[in-house]
C-alpha cells in the first residue's frame, strides 16, 4: 500500500459510530420482541423464525430479528 493512499481514522468518531451501529441493531431486536409479546398468538412471530447455519446446531441459530440487526448494523458502518 502506497503511503498516498492511507487514510487516517479518528477513532472517537470510528468508535462512537460503531456504538450507535450497536444501539441501533439493539433496538431493532427489542422491537420485535415487543411486538411478538403483543402479538402473541400462539405461533413464531417473523422475528422468531429461526433459520440454523449448521441444521441442527441450536449455537447457529439465526432468527429474522439477528438478520434485520445485522443490515441495520452494516448500513450503518458502511454509509
């Protein structure tokens, strides 16, 4: 890598954004359980459907809620 084409990052800024990708993917998931508590008519809610990386293996277990955080938390590093 050249040295004109390092960049360098403030990692106050680099860190605060990272917390706020956090709270932001935090909060996607409280509100599907929030809705899922009201919501609750016996069956999965959306953010409750789980789908297993490895089948099987409850420690891969990816619910509709984790994959929502997850794109919250990316648009929100990648803007």
């Amino acid at each position: 890598m050249s040295k004109s084409s390092k960049k360098e990052v403030d990692l106050t800024e680099l860190l605060s954004t990272c917390v706020d990708a956090c709270r932001r993917g935090c909060e996607v998931i409280r509100n599907v359980r929030h809705k899922s508590l009201e919501d609750d008519g016996g069956g999965p809610s959306p953010g409750q459907r789980v789908q297993y990386k490895v089948a099987g293996d409850a420690r891969s277990a990816l619910t509709e809620a984790d994959g929502a955080s997850q794109r919250v938390i990316v648009d929100c590093l990648t803007v």
